[in-house]
C-alpha cells in the first residue's frame, strides 16, 4: 500500500494502513478507485481545492437522509461512546487486483455516506473493494462525493439498503488536553476502542497530534470526543517511537464538501 508522510517535528510519519507502496506497473489494466468513480468535480487549477472553498452543490448528488443518531449533548462514559457507535464504523478492504489492503472508514449520514483516508483508496481498483460493517454485511462503493491527497480524504456513498447508524460532526476542534477516542480495525482487529489525549495541534488545526494508541489498518478510523462526534480521521503514527506519537486529520477538512 502506498504510504503517506508527514513531516512532525522534523520526523516522517508513517501511515496507518496495512498496505505497502504497489509497484510501477500494477495499475496497468486497471482503473484506480479514486479516479474513475463516479463524483462531484472541483477545480483549483489542477489542484484539490483548499479546505475553506466551498465547493459546488451537485444536483445529481443524492441528499443524504438524517435521522436521530445516538449522539448526545452531555459527556458519555467510554463504554456508552463505545457501545452507541462501533457500529457505524467498519473495516475497508481494497485491491490493485491482486495485492490486497485494508484500513477503516465511518458512516456520517443515516444512508450510507462515508469518510475515509485518501491512501486507503490511493491506486487500488474499482470494484475491487470490499465495505465490511461490523455485523459482517459486505458492500460496495457506489459514489465518491469528493477527496483530496493534500488533506488525505475522501467522502463516499456506500451501497448500503436501508440505513445505518452514523457519527456526527462535532462543531468545533478539541482543545489540547481534552479526552478522545479512537474506533478502527488496527491489523483487521475489527472495532478496536482506544483512548488517549490532543497532545498538540499542528498544521494551522489540520493535524490533530493524539496519544491514542492506532497502528497499521487504523487509517480512516473515527477520532470522538468525549460527545461522541466526530473531530478527526485516524491516519498514521511513527512505528515503534514507543510515545504514542499518533495524528488524525482534522474533521473540519471534509465539512465544506459533505453533500448537504
């Protein structure tokens, strides 16, 4: 799997995905996801459009339908954020055709729309992938809204019928210090619950540094606070450093271009 680097304080992070970089030739014949799917087009000359342009609405976009999630108000215990949400998270497996990977993804919308990392996507084949929800229903990728490697996300419709539980939004980014939790599939271990602390806050607020312990198959996971919403995407950590050095994108990246 292709790995993505960060550079914090002067140290390269390595991903969190369970995939190594594919070689040269491994796409020949084949269309990476993140390419050909169907989704919404924004221009910046060439270039993803920054986090605050707001992109264009898409009226063939289908309009992601909300009920009442789980979410509350009010602090939750860690085994209530747990228990309310690990369901709408869930395990992706993707494949160049024959090199196979896997990483994490949440559901932030009642019918199926999703969050994941970039380089979970990144070179791998359309059709190819697999969604796997945490009660075992396997589906497909069936609309990419919008992604981004710079910001290293990407927002799609899973083929989902009926709908599912979801994770809002939090409104604002957690302070340093604060509490937050982490949900992801770390080595294909499913819905894997850990916790820890915004150590520091990097790249102007996009870069959330976390104590939480993730590792490789954890990119694209959830980042909670103490509510249970969403403030970030788990995306890589430096491998061995033994001091939790763990970062997760900021979810005030993906709110200009969620379709709705």
């Amino acid at each position: 799997m292709k790995k993505i680097t960060f550079i914090l304080l002067g140290i390269v992070l390595c991903c969190g995905c369970t995939h190594k970089p594919a070689p040269p030739h491994s796409n020949i014949g084949h269309q990476p996801i993140v390419q050909n799917r169907s989704s919404n087009s924004y221009s910046n000359n060439g270039k993803p459009p920054l986090p605050s342009q707001k992109p264009k609405t898409n009226p063939q976009v289908s309009q992601p339908v909300h009920t009442k999630s789980s979410t509350t108000t009010g602090v939750l215990a860690p085994s209530d954020i747990f228990e309310r949400f690990s369901s709408a998270v869930f395990k992706i497996h993707t494949s160049t055709g024959y090199q196979g990977y896997q990483g994490s993804g949440f559901f932030i919308s009642s019918n199926g729309v999703a969050v994941s990392n970039y380089h979970v996507f990144q070179g791998t084949t359309v059709g190819y992938e697999d969604i796997i929800l945490s009660d075992g229903r396997t589906y497909k990728v069936t609309q990419v809204y919008h992604k981004s490697e710079d910001d290293d996300f990407i927002i799609f419709k899973v083929g989902i019928t009926g709908t599912v539980n979801y994770i809002n939004i939090a409104s604002s980014t957690p302070k340093i210090g604060e509490k937050i939790y982490t949900i992801g599939s770390p080595r294909g271990l499913d819905n894997t619950f850990s916790s820890g602390e915004i150590s520091q806050i990097r790249d102007n607020g996009n870069i959330l540094q976390i104590s939480a312990p993730i590792d490789h198959g954890s990119s694209g996971g959830v980042l909670l606070n103490s509510r249970g919403e969403a403030v970030g995407i788990t995306s890589g950590g430096i491998d061995d450093s033994g001091a939790n050095l763990n970062y997760a994108r900021n979810i005030n990246l993906i709110t200009p271009y969620i379709p709705w």
